[in-house]
C-alpha cells in the first residue's frame, strides 16, 4: 500500500468521529515514524484546517516528530515520580552505554509511578529500573 492510500485508510477510520486530529495525527506517526511536513498538508486538507493549525499541535506535543528516526527508541520517564525515585542518576550511565545508535527520548508519566523508574519499548513497559537494567535494556534494543 502506497502512502497516500495508506493516509486514505487512516482518514477513513477516523471519519465522522469527533475530534480527529489527534488520533490522525497518532496513527500517522506510528504509520510512518514522524509527521512531516507533506502530511501535515494532506491532514490540513482532509479536516479543512488550516496547516498552521494541525503544525501547531504537531510541535506542541512531544509524540510527535517532523523527521522519522530509524534508532530504536527507549521512552524514560523523567517526571516528578520518577525524579523521586531516582532517575536522574540513572541517565548519565543510559545515555553513554545509548550512544548515537539508541534514542533515549525523555517522557513525562508512564502511569506507573509508583514503581519508577520507568521506560517504555513500543508497547512494553519496564518498571523498577535501577542503572543495570536500564543500560541492560539499553543493550537490548
Ligand atoms: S512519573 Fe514516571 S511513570 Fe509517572
């Protein structure tokens, strides 16, 4: 399936919903990896916004990118829970043993913050990390 027939097939799971701009905007950056600036015009068009409008929520929140990143990507929460329980010391160790090949992206709340520090792997969450299994983890992507 092509690009465009594959925005059409997202377009067409969320038409006539309400609000829609969110799920589209979701489903496209996990479709594609980012939300470029084509299908920033292509969403604009489809929900008759303007392209400053879909931009805006695009760079206003942290799901989304304007470039697809091919490194796997290991989600930290950095959030205030999670700074409690220590994660702030762990990121040194985790960004070194990252390097240029992992992305350690910050998050804020993994909903798990009574077990932090937590990250997120695609669907799957790790809760208790402590330095040795965050930079095992890191190896493990
Ligand atoms: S603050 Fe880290 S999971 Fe909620």
């Amino acid at each position: 399936m092509n690009r465009e027939a594959q925005l059409e097939a997202i377009f067409g799971a969320f038409r006539g919903t309400e609000g829609p701009l969110l799920p589209i905007l979701h489903e496209v950056q996990h479709t594609f990896g980012c939300v470029d600036p084509a299908a920033e015009a292509t969403i604009a068009h489809e929900l008759n916004l303007s392209r400053a409008e879909v931009h805006g929520v695009v760079s206003f929140y942290h799901d989304f990118s304007a470039t697809s990143d091919p490194r796997p990507c290991i989600e930290l929460c950095r959030a205030e829970a999670c700074q409690a329980r220590g994660v702030e010391a762990l990121v040194p160790a985790a960004e070194q043993a990252a390097g240029t090949r992992v992305k350690l992206k910050t998050v804020y709340c993994l909903g798990l913050c009574s077990v932090g520090p937590a990250a997120r792997v695609g669907e799957r969450v790790h809760a208790r990390l402590d330095s040795a299994a965050l930079i095992k983890l890191v190896h493990s992507v």
